[in-house]
C-alpha cells in the first residue's frame, strides 16, 4: 500500500517504540516524515532507515513542551516543504506512583509532555493542516479511557488528550480537517520497560491492564495509526480507537 504519496507527515517521538515504528510505516507507505524528538540521535536513525527504502526523511531535535520550540520548528517545516498533511503527535512520558506520593512537579511534567506537547504542536500547525485539509493522530491510551490506579497523573494527562482531540475535531471538522485519539493498551516499548511500581502496591488493582496474555508490538499500533491517518479514513473524525485488547471493554 501506497497511502501517503505526495503526503508530507510529523511524527513526533519518532526515535523509540510507537513513534518509531509509525515513522518507518508512514515513510513505507511513501509519505515524506519529518521525525521529531528530544532523543536527536535515535530520531536520525530512524529518518536513514526511512530513507533507506526510498522515502523522504528529516529529522530534528525538538522539545514538545516549548511553544517557541514548536513555532519555530513548523516554520521551519513550512519553509522547507511548503505544506503539511499529517501531524501525529506520539511523544510521551509515563510513571506509576501511589497518589499520595506524586508530586506538584511530576504532575506537571506529565502534563507537559502528554498535553502541552500536542496542544503545541497542533496549535502552531493548524492552518498549514486547514490548508491540506489534513488531520492530527494523537496518541493517546487505554488510560485517556478509564481510570488506572497509581498512574493519576498520566491518566489525567491522557485524558486531557482525548478531550483535546475531540474539540479540535468539532471546531474544524466542516472545514475538512480531522483529529483522532489511538489509544492503546499495553505496548512493547522502553516505555513500558522503565516504569518502576511502587512498593507494596495491591496488584489486584492493575492486573485488569493486562488483560490478554501478551502486550501488543508498536508495529500493530503503527497500523491503526496510518489506517485513521490516512484518506481510507475520511469520515473517521473524533473518533477514540482502541488497541488494548479488552481493557477498556469492561
Ligand atoms: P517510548 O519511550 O519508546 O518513546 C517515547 C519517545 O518520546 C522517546 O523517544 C522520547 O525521547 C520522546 N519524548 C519524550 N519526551 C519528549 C519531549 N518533551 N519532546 C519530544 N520527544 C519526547 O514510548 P512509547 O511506548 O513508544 O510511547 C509513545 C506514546 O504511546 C506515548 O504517548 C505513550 O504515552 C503512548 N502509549 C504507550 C503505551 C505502551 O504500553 N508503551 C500504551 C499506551 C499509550
């Protein structure tokens, strides 16, 4: 399949796990993908292997949660490739901490990363994407669905997302441009790999974010991201797509 032809797409935490795997699938699919993350090695890597099977890549070392930041970085986008299709906002931190030990900070960071960095982006991106009657991908999750313990803050920030997508796709959706939320379980990535669990903590309570016997590959992820990113699509605007084997079914 050649979805993304003549597409010029940002995917945005495109060195590690779902970003990566969404910047190689896209770049695969034909579409030109400036990939972006704060990790600028892991994000060069990723756009030499895209251009190693024939595509288009850039690649930039950019922090989400600075506005300037991304002003700067559209701009530059703008002036190099002249429009903008697609813009998949994917970068993302997470912890897991009891309630009562998070802290103001940690908080805040979370919602940096996870909110700020896609209201950014979109922000500053929006009238390029009008333009092209193009749409947003923001990655959100299970946990932008239903409560999870020991994660409050990434649930709120996840949250945050999916009402951010959804207004966004009811404020421009006549004007032809649509947003959507990805939102998976749990995914094979160093994401996963680093979150350290809190000592003591009643497992019964996270045991249900599990739900099958094996976690999903960023590769699967990767595919429902380019089916809502791309023109198959067109009618699929606001829409919360899960990928979490179950979890938030019941
Ligand atoms: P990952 O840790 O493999 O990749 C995240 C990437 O985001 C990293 O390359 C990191 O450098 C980049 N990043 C972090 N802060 C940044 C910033 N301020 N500016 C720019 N880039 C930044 O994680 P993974 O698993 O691929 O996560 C991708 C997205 O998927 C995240 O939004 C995460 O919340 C979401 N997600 C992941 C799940 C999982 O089980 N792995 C499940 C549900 C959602």
């Amino acid at each position: 399949m050649k979805r993304f032809e003549d597409k010029n797409i940002i995917v945005t935490g495109a060195a590690s796990g779902i970003g990566r795997a969404t910047a190689l699938r896209l770049g695969e699919e034909g579409g030109k993908i400036w990939c972006v993350d704060i990790n600028m090695v892991g994000a060069q890597q990723t756009a030499d292997e895209i251009k190693a099977f024939g595509s288009e890549a850039e690649a930039s070392t950019l922090d989400v949660t600075s506005y300037d930041a991304c002003k700067n970085f559209i701009d530059e986008v703008i002036a190099k490739w002249e429009y903008l299709d697609v813009l998949c906002n994917i970068a993302g931190i997470s912890s897991m901490v009891r309630f009562e030990d998070e802290t103001a900070a940690n908080f805040n960071k979370m919602l940096a990363v996870n909110l700020l960095g896609p209201f950014n982006l979109s922000q500053v991106a929006i009238r390029h994407l009008l333009a092209r009657k193009g749409n947003i991908v923001n990655l959100a999750s299970v946990a932008g669905q239903i409560g999870q313990a020991y994660t409050s803050s990434y649930v709120a920030s996840k949250h945050g997302l999916v009402g951010l997508t959804k207004s966004i796709a009811m404020e421009y959706g006549r004007q032809g441009l649509r947003a959507n939320a990805v939102c998976p379980g749990a995914v094979n990535t160093p994401l996963i790999g680093k979150i350290n669990f809190p000592k003591d903590i009643e497992m019964s309570l996270i045991d249900r974010y599990n739900f099958l016997p094996w976690f999903a590959d960023p590769e699967e992820v990767a595919a429902m991201v380019a089916y809502v990113a791309s023109d198959e699509a067109r009618y699929v605007n606001g829409a919360v797509l899960a990928i979490d084997g179950g979890i938030s079914a019941g």
